[in-house]
C-alpha cells in the first residue's frame, strides 16, 4: 500500500475501533470496506485486510456486519470462512452474501439450501450464476418460490432432469410452469410436459414471445397431448434423439397408436419407426428392416409385437405405402411441402381411421401455412 492509502486505513481502523455509535461505526466500516476493494494489494496486503474482515464479522452490531456483506457482497476479497459466518447470520445480513458472494463453493451453497429457510433458498436460486449440482438440489428440494425462481433464472444450469423434478412436485403450479416456459432453452421432452399441463403459460409465451400466431398457440395450449407431441416434432431439429423422446413418451403411456398414425401421415416416418421399436423392445435398426425390407409380411410382423390395435393396420399400412411411393420420386422430402403431399396422399387412399385422427390431419391439411416447423423457420430466417 502507498503512505496515503495506509494513513486512510489506519485513521478508519481507529475511528472503527473507538466509535461508540452504531452509525459511525457502520459508516467507518463501510469507508474501509471500499477502500479495501479499490485498492491494488500485495499477498501481505491482503491477509493484512482479511483479518480486519473477520474483525468486522465478529462486531456486537448488527449495522457495522451488514455494512460489511453488503459492501463486499460480491467480492472475492471476503475470506470464505468470513462469508460462510455471515451467511449464518440474520437475513438483512445472509442474504446479500448468500446472493452474490463468489467465494461459496457449491457445497456452501447445498448446505444453504438443505437447512431449510426458504429466503436463503430463494437467495441461492436468484444468484448470477447457479452451478448444476446445487440447481439439481434446489429443484428437488426446495420450496415451491425457490424453484420458480430457479426456473425464471436463465443463468442457472438446469438440467433436463432438475426440470422434470421441478414439473414432478409443482406442476400444479402455474407460476413454476410459466417460469419453465420462459426460459430460453428446453428440451424436447420438457416442452411437451409443459404444453401437456400449462396451456394458459405456454399460450401467453408463444404469443407474446415468439411471434407465432395467436390460432397456433391456441392450437397448441388446446389439443390433445398427442397432437401437441406431433408438431413438436415438426420442430425438432434433425439431430434430435428421438430414442430417447419416445422412450420417455412410453413411460408417461403416451406413445399411443393413435400418436403413431397422425406422425406417419405427416411424413415423419422415424418418429413411427423408433416409436414401434420402443413398443416392441426391438433395436431400431431391426424395426427398420421389419418396416422397410423384410417383405409384405416384415410392417406386420413388427407391427403385432408392438401391441398396436389390429383394426388400425391398414391405415398404418396406407401410411407406410405413401410414404414409399414418395420417396419414390424424389424431391426434398424434409420440408413442409412433403409434408403436405404426404398428407394429401394419404387421406386420398381413405384409411380405415379414427374420425378424431381424421379430423386432426384434415385440420392440418387445411391450415399448412400456420403449421409450427413454418413458423420456426421464419423466425430463424
């Protein structure tokens, strides 16, 4: 430290020490606390201030502590020792420690949350960043406005399985779906829980959010979950794991036949073939060739071990022939407009299907342009 800067701590050190009232002695530490963090120090320098820290963290009064977390709050210059002491002291003191301090470790910040005070829950959930461990313990542990503040949180690293915790014990929640809804990125799976149980949420977001058409987001908020299902799909990008989105479809009994035929006579022919793989316990590549190469008997076949309802194989069939004779003749066979061809081939071979499957795929045809995968490729235009 220069002469100047060592007289200016010195003076506060005496003016701290000797003050008799609370608010001089609150003033005099806050004055060091700043001088403190401005200064450039030396490693003897800075033991030199972390031991007048721990004196201040010991201090009988409340304002002269709060002066100290508040003013060091977000400086690596607070000893950890000194910021897990006042993390343990009242909330007007904790909670700006335990919201900004970058000295925790994320055992410190478990051990905030596993004691149990909800303020201190929701203090680690709202800080700058929130490291995946401890946001897997808050979204499994904590209250309810901790984890919908977590989930508000975009620099919280939340895994896809900390979301399905927080949507397991809250999802009758709307603000914790809402905030979900919100974030930036979501994985499929999630998305499709959400759009399942958070209509009004999910709407609002679309609408307000993303630029989609207010009759998609109503479609979407108001349909059947396994519509919903479909046209999140159609947004999927290509490298997307579907072995495991319909995995986890099938776990929830939502990879149903009736699922299966609308997403085959949209042209999404991977989405059947992992589906009667996953239904079936067959590896994908031997549902492949039951569906594509085994002969007239191989969809069958395939089809029977998935448990699908016999009265619906023609209509499966239909789809899969179509599908056939279109690739067939070339093209692009990845847009909307495939899609649409599909569709219109299909319903033309008039398949022995339910009337509500019907009803939807004829609402798709009649509505192309509205479809959620044009949408999603205007806004990444």
């Amino acid at each position: 430290m220069t002469a100047a800067r060592a007289r200016l701590t010195e003076f506060d050190i005496r003016r701290l020490i000797k003050a008799t009232d609370n608010d001089d002695r609150a003033a005099a530490a806050h004055k060091l606390c700043r001088s403190m963090e401005r200064i450039d120090m030396s490693e003897e320098d800075r033991a030199a201030a972390q031991k007048i820290l721990r004196m201040l963290a010991d201090d009988a009064a409340e304002l002269v502590r709060r002066a100290l977390a508040v003013t060091l709050k977000s400086s690596d210059l607070l000893p950890r020792d000194v910021a897990r002491k006042l993390a343990m002291d009242v909330d007007s003191i904790a909670l700006p420690i335990i919201g900004a301090s970058p000295v925790f470790s994320d055992a410190d910040l478990i051990e905030i949350v596993r004691a149990g005070s909800a303020a201190r829950q929701i203090a680690v959930a709202a800080r700058p960043s929130v490291p995946r461990d401890v946001a897997d313990v808050i979204a499994a542990e904590a209250v309810e406005p901790a984890v919908r503040t977590l989930a508000a949180n975009d620099n919280a690293d939340l895994t896809e399985r900390a979301m399905g915790r927080a949507i397991d014990r809250f999802g009758s929640s709307p603000e914790v779906i809402a905030a979900l809804a919100y974030r930036q990125v979501l994985p499929l799976d999630i998305t499709e829980r959400l759009v399942a149980l958070a209509s009004e949420a999910v709407r609002e977001h679309l609408v307000s959010r993303h630029a989609v058409a207010p009759e998609t987001a109503i479609r979407l908020a108001t349909y059947a979950r396994e519509r919903a299902t479909v046209d999140l799909i159609d947004q999927a990008p290509a490298g997307a794991d579907l072995a495991t989105f319909v995995a986890q479809l099938n776990a929830r009994r939502a990879l149903t036949a009736s699922l299966l035929l609308r997403a085959l006579a949209r042209g999404k022919m991977a989405l059947f073939e992992y589906g009667v793989a996953e239904l079936a316990s067959t590896p994908h590549n031997r549902a492949w060739l039951m569906v594509h190469d085994a002969g007239p008997l191989g969809l069958k076949a395939i089809y029977d071990r998935a448990g699908l309802p016999p009265r619906l194989f023609q209509a499966f069939r239909a789809g899969v022939d179509t599908w056939r004779q279109l690739m067939a003749e070339g093209g692009d066979v990845s847009g909307e407009a495939f899609r649409t061809r599909m569709l219109e081939r299909f319903l033309t071979q008039r398949p022995n299907a339910p009337r509500d499957d019907l009803a939807y795929l004829l609402e798709r045809l009649d509505e192309p342009a509205t479809a959620p995968s044009r949408m999603v490729a205007a806004n990444a235009a």
